[in-house]
C-alpha cells in the first residue's frame, strides 16, 4: 500500500515539473519586461528640450513629448482668466443709437470708425465709468445730438435717454449721462502708459449691432502717431483685434480686465478690414473724465 503511494507522487511530481517551469519563466519575463518600461518612461523627458543653433537635425520622435496633463491645466486657466475678464467688462459696454443723419458707410484708409448705420438710425458703443450711469464715448459716436437712446444690455437691454454732458474733439471722446437714479455697473480704468506691444487685448462692443461682441488680440504699437481729419494724435494705441462698424467708442480692455482705450479709428483699404485699429490711451482722457463727472 505505501509503495503505491510513493509511485503515484512521483509520477504526479514527473508531470508537473514542465508546467511550472514554463510558469515561472513567464513569471520572470515579465518581470523583466516591467522594469524595462519604467526604465524608458523615466528616460522620457519633462518638457520640450532648448534647442541650440543646428540641433534640429538630431531631435529624437521621443524628445518632442509633453505632459499632456500640465498643458491641459495650463489651457483651461488661460481658458478661465479670459472668461473671467469677459464677464467682467462686458455688462459695462452699452449700446448707443443717435437719431442725426448719420455718416454714409464705405470708409476706405484711415479714418474714424463708423457707427452701424440701420433703418435710419446709427449705432455704436459707450462704456459705463461710474455707477451713477457715466457714459464714456465717442465724439464721432453721437453726430449732433444732445439727447441719446442708451441701451444697457446687462439690464435686460432696457433704454434709457441719456444727456451729452461733454466732448472733446481733441481726443474722439464724449460723455454722457443716463437719465435714471439706478445704479450701474461700471469699468476699472487701467494705465495705459504700462501698454507694451505684445500685451493680449479684447476690443468689446456691438459691431453691425451685434451687442456685447468680444474680439481678441495684440498690441501692434504702443505709441503710433496718425493724423485723422486734420487731427493729430501722438501716441493711440494700435491693435489687430477685430474693430468694426459699431465698435467705436468700446472698450479696450487689457488681461486684467482693466479698460486701457477707447476704440476710435481703424484703417481699412477699399472699406475691407484689414486688421489695424486704434484706441486712444485711456490716460490720455483721464483728465477729461474727472472734470467732467459730478
């Protein structure tokens, strides 16, 4: 009885010695295996190399990897900051209308932007600077007229009459003042004189009376000099964000949120946008603003 048993073991050990040898050689490649993927990911680098004159010919495919996870947090901040800015600015533009014949469209050069001129009346843009319901904007914005229809999208788009309080041709710019006790919402001036070129900047309005309209871009001059009208202006502001009819007397609005222009004049060969803008510096008019709010 015991020397069967002892041959049943031992034929049972004979026939189960090629599986776990086979089991524990898989066991050891993959071991083997896994030590070398954590070798090559940790050889796998952080960030784009810098590049030194003539290296390119020796990038490797694996040298142009980047943590897609850092770049998607980094675009959904950017992505933040800008709607933040937007938010903020935005319900301080407002739409203004003037019932004066209109100027006729089709500028073509240099010149003042146009307002949107439709059934008979013509529309640009205002920015509220005081809660009381201050209204900076464009000379060239309200023609001849003394009493202008306001409307303030961030309250339902409702009208309100407001009253020509002061205007400076010098510099494009007129004030207003809406005729109601209610409070506003209302702008934070920036220093136009930290403007480089470079700086990312929106041009907020309500271009062919599409209100409340964002346009981005950059700051292509910081200090150009033109002459418009017979009007010289020393140190406007130009920019490739979107500027149109309908635009003039918004807001150029810098990163933080801060107005640091008013949009004032475009070039346009032939009529056609052409991507040059200009506002005037925002430090150029404080003055003005100051003595002229009560």
């Amino acid at each position: 009885m015991k020397k069967k048993n002892k041959k049943f073991s031992i034929n049972t050990i004979n026939n189960m010695f090629w599986p776990t040898t086979i089991v524990v050689f898989l066991i050891i490649a993959a071991i083997l295996s896994n030590s070398s993927v954590i070798q090559t990911t940790a050889n796998v680098p952080q960030s784009i190399p810098v590049l030194q004159p003539g290296q390119a010919q020796n990038i490797q495919p694996q040298d142009l990897q980047t943590p897609s996870l850092q770049s998607a947090e980094t675009a959904l901040m950017v992505q933040e900051a800008i709607s933040q800015v937007l938010s903020r600015v935005r319900p301080c533009i407002v739409g203004i209308s003037r019932t004066s014949s209109p100027p006729m469209n089709g500028q073509s050069g240099l010149g003042y932007i146009q307002s949107y001129n439709a059934n008979s009346k013509s529309f640009g843009s205002g920015i509220l600077i005081d809660p009381r319901g201050f209204i900076v904007t464009g000379f060239h914005t309200i023609g001849k007229d003394k009493i202008l229809q306001v409307n303030v999208f961030s309250a339902g788009n409702q009208q309100y009459q407001a009253d020509l309080v002061a205007v400076d041709p010098n510099t494009d710019i007129a004030i207003l003042k809406i005729r109601s006790q209610e409070r506003f919402p209302f702008v934070v001036c920036g220093n136009s004189d930290l403007v480089e070129v470079g700086d990312i900047v929106f041009a907020i309005g309500n271009p062919f009376g599409f209100s409340g309209t964002a346009t981005m871009g950059i700051v292509s001059s910081n200090n150009r000099n033109v002459n418009i009208e017979g009007i010289n202006f020393p140190d406007l502001i130009q920019t490739d964000a979107s500027i149109n009819e309908g635009n003039d007397g918004g807001a150029l609005v810098n990163i933080k949120g801060e107005v640091v222009g008013i949009n004032m004049a475009s070039y346009m060969p032939h009529a056609n946008y052409s991507g040059i803008g200009f506002a005037v510096p925002v430090n150029d008019i404080v003055g003005f603003i100051r003595a002229n709010i009560f």
